[in-house]
C-alpha cells in the first residue's frame, strides 16, 4: 500500500510540474506574440512616419524631403565657396569661383582636393555625434526617433553632397521650398548624387552626362527636362528603386538597434562615422572627373549617349535602352577609411 500511495504522490508532482511548465510555456509564447504586435505597430508608425510624399513606399524621394526640412542643411553655394576659399585663394579668384567655378577661376585641384577632404571630416564627425545621441536610449518606446536619425544622416549627407558639388563645378541647387513641397528637378538631382555616395553605377553616367551638359552650355530647360521625364530620369528611378529596398531594410534594422539600450547607441554611432566617409569619398571621386573639374576627362559611350539624349531632348527613354550596369552595394565596412 505504501508503495502504491507514493507512486501515486510522484506521479501528481509529475503532473503538477508538468502543468506548470506548460503555463510557463504559454505565457512565454504570449509575451512573444505581444512584443511581436508592438514591433508590427511601432514599424507602421515609423514607415508612415518616413513616407514624406504618401505614395505608400519609402524611397530616395522621402529621404531628401525629410533631411531637408532640417535647419541648416540646405548650403548657400556663394557663402560655402567664400569661407572655404578664403585660406587659400585671392579675393579675386573667389569671386571668380563664385561667378564660373573654382577650376575656371584658376585654383589648383590640389586645394580643391583638400578643401573636399576636410568638408568631408567634419560632416562625418557632426553626423557620427548625433548617431550616437539618438542611438543611446532604448526600448520599443524610443523606436520613434528612427525617422529622426534616418534624417540626420542622410542630412548630412545631403550637405556634403552639395559642398562636393559646389567645388567641383556644379552650379547652386535649387532648394527653395513652398511650404513642405520641392521641386522634382532638386530631388532627382540629389536622388543622383545618393545614388553614386551608395555606389549605384548608373548614377555615375548620370552625374557626368549632367556635368558635360553643364559644361557645354546646354539649355537650362533641356536639362531639367532630362531631370524631370528624359535622359537623366530613368536613372532617377532606379535609384530610387534602389534606396526603397535598403530603407526597408533599414527600418527594421534601426528599430531593433533601438531596443538595445546604451549598446545601440555605441554600436549605431560607430557604423555611422564608418559608413559615411566611404559614401562622401565615391562622389569626390566622380566628381573630380567630369567636363566641370577635369579639363582632361575621357568620355566613355555611355556618357556619350546619355549626353546626347539630354542634348536632343529626348523624352521617356524606356528603361530597355538604358546601358546595363552593376548595381549592386558594395560592402562599405571593407572599404572604411580612418
């Protein structure tokens, strides 16, 4: 009988561990379901958040509307040559920047080399400080100041873009806004710059097919036309195509960054300082080597092409004429300078 009553208290406590494990269970796999739900619910927010326009897609467009609505990120072409030049060059030759281009004024390229790799220094530590100050808070709570440091850094690297631009020839970017609206022309002309930061390798025929435009004097309307629905647009497109999968990605990516409270921080900040560097270095690069900065550029066929589709006016080029190229990103993290 003895033996009978204790096989049967080892089997209730077997049957009470067992319930309690299956609780356990059970209120585990509800807390995942609910913590799921919050994440479902915070990312919408922040999706809906980033898609400045409301086309329901989050792309290159969104980003540069969103960073430019921040102070300070539009640059004065006049002032930004006036106090980089003024360390080296005579008051006559800023002036002559300011009116044709450095090159045209006579500057060496050296100094313009030099001047580009300090515009570069300090965007990438402006932006690196304030990764870090927004990456440190953590929690579902603190997923909210994603579109916030998507922003920032694109912002910044929207300033760089246009000092860049600036020196090495480019004229002042129309960046004047009616209320929260852009005009497409300055959109798609950033969209191309972003897309040579990332490596995209189209846009490198883009950008240097615009700058030989520029430099031979084509007609301010056949190049926005080019911008807007021509040569340079189907680039546009795939662009941002391009940067509608990476801010997906970047989203989600951001937001469990987010849930890691002091280590995000660290971890967000260090990725941005170096990210940013390689991206500034791939549109100095290019830039450098177009009609408007290097007397001596060889045009290849597909500049060529592109050029004279901006040239003759042509409209809707259909995306099978485009030159096929490689688009895929390169791995920045190997190509970090320090």
């Amino acid at each position: 009988m003895a033996d009978i009553k204790e096989k049967g208290k080892k089997m209730f406590e077997k049957l009470k561990t067992g319930s309690n494990a299956a609780a356990e269970k059970i209120a585990e796999l509800k807390q995942k379901e609910e913590e799921k739900n919050a994440i479902a619910k915070v990312t919408r927010a922040v999706v809906q958040t980033v898609d400045q326009d409301g086309n329901g897609v989050i792309d290159s467009n969104d980003l540069i509307i969103m960073a430019l609505k921040i102070p300070g990120i539009r640059i004065s072409r006049d002032e930004f040559l006036r106090k980089e030049l003024y360390r080296h060059c005579t008051e006559d030759q800023i002036e002559e920047a300011i009116r044709l281009s450095p090159l045209k004024a006579g500057i060496d390229s050296t100094v313009i080399d030099k001047v580009a790799d300090s515009v570069i220094q300090f965007e990438r530590n402006a932006v690196s400080g304030i990764s870090l100050a927004l990456g440190i808070p953590g929690g579902i709570a603190m997923a909210a100041t994603i579109p916030t440091d998507i922003a920032q850094f694109y912002g910044y690297m929207l300033r760089a873009a246009q000092k860049l631009m600036y020196l090495y020839g480019f004229p002042a970017i129309y960046t004047k806004s009616e209320g929260l609206n852009l005009d497409s022309e300055t959109i798609n002309s950033l969209t191309v710059c972003l897309g040579v930061m990332y490596g995209v390798a189209s846009a490198n025929i883009a950008i240097k097919a615009m700058a030989k435009a520029l430099a031979t004097g084509v007609e301010k309307q056949l190049l926005r036309r080019a911008l807007t629905k021509g040569a340079i647009y189907p680039f546009v497109k795939q662009v941002a195509k391009w940067f509608g999968k990476k801010m997906t990605k970047a989203v989600f990516a951001g937001f469990f960054k987010k849930a890691i409270p002091i280590v995000g921080g660290i971890v967000g900040g260090g990725i941005t300082y170096a990210t940013f560097k390689p991206c500034c270095v791939r549109l100095k690069d290019t830039l450098k080597d177009t009609d408007l900065s290097n007397p001596n550029h060889i045009e290849t066929e597909e500049e060529m092409q592109v050029f004279n589709n901006i040239q003759n006016g042509v409209i809707d080029v259909d995306p099978e004429d485009i030159i096929e190229v490689d688009e895929t990103e390169e791995e920045i993290s190997e190509e970090t300078e320090e």
